[in-house]
C-alpha cells in the first residue's frame, strides 16, 4: 500500500500502470474509481492442467471448512484417460483424499473444468453456471466450494 500511496501522491504522471489480482481492493484507495481500467492486451484467466488427479488432490492442503465433507464426481479427460472416471473426494484434519468409486455421481466435469476450481480461480457455483460441470446434487457444489476453497483468488501477472 505504501508504494500505492507514493504514486497517488504524484501529480507528474498522466497514467500509472498495475496489475494486480481482481481480489485487491484497489477501488477504496483511490479518490476516483473510475479511472481504474484493464490494460490494453491484459490476459485475464488460469493456466493449470491437473495431469494426475489423484496426486494433486491429495497434495492440496484444506481450509477448515472443507472437515468433514466430501463429494463423488465422474471425470472426462480425452489427454489423460488415466483421470477419468469416477472418484470420491473427502477432507479431514487438513488434508484431502481422492480414491475411485463405482457410487453415482454428484458432479460430472472434464478435469479442464476442475483446473480453475483446485486453485480457486473459479467457484463451482460459477462453473456449473456456464455449464462446465453438470449437477445432480445441488448440495454437492457447496462441498466442492468449501473443499477447494481459497484464502485468495490466485494471480500471475505474467503473459505465457
């Protein structure tokens, strides 16, 4: 914030550039909000591909609200086939286990679609909204929400 403060505190510059994740509460530090805008040619979305379903659940830390859940969601995935099918996801004590199953599924997703939420660029809620993830227990996405749940949404500023 204090180098936020500096700049503001300028009158030399007509512009000042800074990417910065939509989570930054940028808006309140500023008299007026409305010259806040995207950079031209900003690229705005994840770059995450979950090659092993399994390890990277399972190598993804809980937040506590995510004790005691679980959810069953079957997976597509046309690259790795090995992701697909079906699988039960629960947490505990901090930690998330992934294991197959043959029960019905909840959920129905591509694993593409699973990316975004794991690192939790995107809510569940939202992606069932755009039709990513097909729904057969509503309450299951509230599951899904509190087991990848994310202190912040991520951000790189990098174009790859």
């Amino acid at each position: 914030m204090a180098v936020l403060n500096y700049l503001l505190g300028h009158d030399l510059s007509g512009r000042i550039i800074m990417l910065a994740s939509a989570d930054e509460p940028l808006a309140a530090a500023f008299e007026e909000p409305t010259y806040i805008a995207e950079p031209p040619g900003a690229w705005f979305g994840p770059m995450l591909r979950l090659v092993d379903v399994k390890r990277a659940i399972e190598a993804r830390p809980a937040l506590p609200q995510a004790s005691g859940k679980a959810v069953t969601i079957a997976f597509t995935d046309a690259s790795a086939p090995w992701n697909a099918g079906t699988w039960h996801i629960e947490c505990s004590d901090g930690r998330t286990r992934a294991e197959r199953t043959n029960a019905a599924p909840q959920l129905e997703m591509d694993v593409c679609a699973l990316a975004p939420i794991y690192n939790g660029f995107t809510k569940p809620v939202d992606a069932a909204r755009v039709g990513a993830i097909r729904v057969h227990d509503e309450r299951a996405l509230g599951a899904l929400a509190d087991i990848f749940a994310a202190s912040f949404t991520p951000y790189c500023p990098d174009d790859f």
